[in-house]
C-alpha cells in the first residue's frame, strides 16, 4: 500500500469550477480530492456503494439545483452517510446563517472568501478528529482476543448484506463453527492455553479465507461464524472444508477430543437464495445453528 492510498480524502462540492480549483490546490498535497460541481452528483457519489465514502465534505451553499442546505439534510438523514463530518464554505457569512448550517449538523462553517491558512487549520483538525473516532470505532468492532471482528461487527455486517442481497437478488450464506471438545482443552491444559488455541484458530480461519468481501468474525467463547456474501450452498460447502481443513493443519494437541487427536471444528452451513426461497435473517442463522448442531451429533470434525 503505499502513501497515496493512506491519505484521508475530502469531497469538495461547489458548482463554481474556480472554488474547486482554488480548494483542490490547497488541500491535494496531504488529502486524496474528490470534486462534485452540483448537489445532485455529490449525492449521486455518496450513495455509490461501490466507493469509499469521503472523511470529510467541503461544502457550498448557494448552488443550482439541491443546494447545500438540503444536500447536508440528505447526508446526514442516511445512515450510511450521516457520520460524516460536513464543513459548510460559503459567501453566506451573517451569523444566523452559520447558526442554521451548525443546527443541520455541520462542525464548522467558513466564509469566502477563504483564508488558506484557516481553510487548512480547520480541515486539519476535523480530520484528526475523524482518525480518532475511526480507530475508537474500529477497536469497538474488534474482538479482543483474536482481533477479528466481533459478535456486533458481524450483526452490522449480516444486517447490510442481507438487505443487498433482497436488493440485488444474489445469494447470501452463513457458516457457524466451534472448536470441538472446547470445555475439555480448557479443563485440562489451562485457560491461558485455551486462549492461544482461540487466537490460533481465529487467524487460521482468517486466513483460509480467498475473497475480500467474505469475513470470519467471533460470534462467542470458541464460536465463529463466516459471512459469505454472493455464495450459494455449494460454495458455501466449499469454503467450510476449506476452513475445517485449515484448523485440522494447525495439528493442535487435544488427547480429551471425542473427534481427533488434534483440534477440530464443526461446521454448519446455510444459504438463502432470493430467487428461490422464503424466509428471515434469523431463520438463516437459525438454520445454520442446527446443520452446526447436527454436525456434532453425527460425530464432530466435520460439516452439516
């Protein structure tokens, strides 16, 4: 990765070319610049889910069309969008106009015309802001043994990938896991080994998984659960083994296992198909839960 993909990025939104310009040039040596000449493409970008949304949004008000007012409205109205931190730069300068922008959820307001140095001291320092509260954000997904993301992570996650896939017709499928005979490692070679075992199998899983957008997260105690979104139940199947395999490698000694020598996972597997099926979020988990269960009760070490 290099420097330029670590740079924090502002979304300037004027319908002046020149006020892009003059903005851009200011701040494009330390932040990536997205530009948007109308209310209307600013939002257009916003809502693209195939893009990164910006750290931070410069923002006119007086513009054709939707003008700042509303596109700031609009922004912070959207889930998605609303933790974005918006700085109102306009010609409008009385202080009840400021008072109006601040009200809609703006942190600061510049008038033009601009000084630079105050242009580049406020960005600054709302971006310094905007990296703390992303790793205070970051940390509170993050399960703190293993550092994958957490039972609450995986909530959000599973709540937007469901809504893509009713939105897309596309498949979605689920994996629920847990380490085989857990309570007997614990019992007999300690919980500080017990906790190693948890790490190890965390970035095991972790690693055996191929795409970017599929993610193991903790569920709970020795329980993991793999999203997999775009996945039907064959190659649901697939990435399971995939991941049963990548524990069994780790050839962890466990002499009090019913399964194996080693530890082991058991693996349930469900998907749903909007094409094809009915149902809920929860049935979907619901039903990976008990293909988990009947796993274990066909002898463990394996996938239901």
């Amino acid at each position: 990765m290099n420097n330029e993909d670590l740079r924090q990025t502002i979304l300037v939104v004027d319908d002046e070319i020149a006020n892009i310009q003059a903005l851009g040039n200011l701040l494009k040596d330390e932040y990536r610049i997205r530009v948007a000449n109308s209310g209307e493409k600013a939002l257009a970008m916003l809502n693209d889910a195939s893009r990164m949304p910006p750290d931070l949004i410069l923002l006119d008000v007086q513009m054709k069309g939707i003008d700042g007012y509303e596109v700031c409205r609009r922004v912070k109205r959207n889930p998605g969008t609303s933790s974005i931190p918006i700085i109102f730069v306009t010609a409008r300068d009385a202080v009840s106009e400021e008072e109006c922008g601040l009200n809609m959820g703006a942190v600061d307001y510049i008038a033009k015309p601009f000084n630079p140095a105050i242009v580049r001291a406020r960005v600054n320092t709302q971006m310094r802001l905007k990296r703390k509260t992303d790793l205070l954000e970051q940390h509170a997904l993050l399960d703190g043994l293993t550092g994958v993301p957490n039972r609450r992570h995986f909530d959000d996650l599973f709540a937007e990938e469901m809504r893509r896939c009713l939105r897309e017709g596309v498949p979605l499928s689920v994996i629920m896991m847990d380490i085989d005979d857990f309570k007997g490692f614990n019992d007999n070679y300690g919980h500080g080994e017990g906790d190693q075992c948890v790490q190890r199998v965390a970035r095991a899983l972790s690693g055996a998984m191929s795409r970017a957008g599929d993610r193991v997260c903790r569920y709970g105690g020795d329980e993991f659960v793999a999203l997999l979104p775009n996945t039907d139940a064959t190659g649901a199947r697939e990435v399971a083994e995939q991941l049963r395999a990548a524990v069994e490698a780790l050839a962890i000694g466990h002499q009090y296992s019913s399964a194996a020598p080693v530890v082991t996972l058991s693996l349930g597997t469900a998907s749903f198909d909007p094409a094809r099926d009915s149902g809920s979020a929860l049935s979907l988990l619901g039903q990976a839960d008990e293909a988990l269960y009947a796993a274990k009760k066909a002898g463990r070490n394996r996938i239901g």
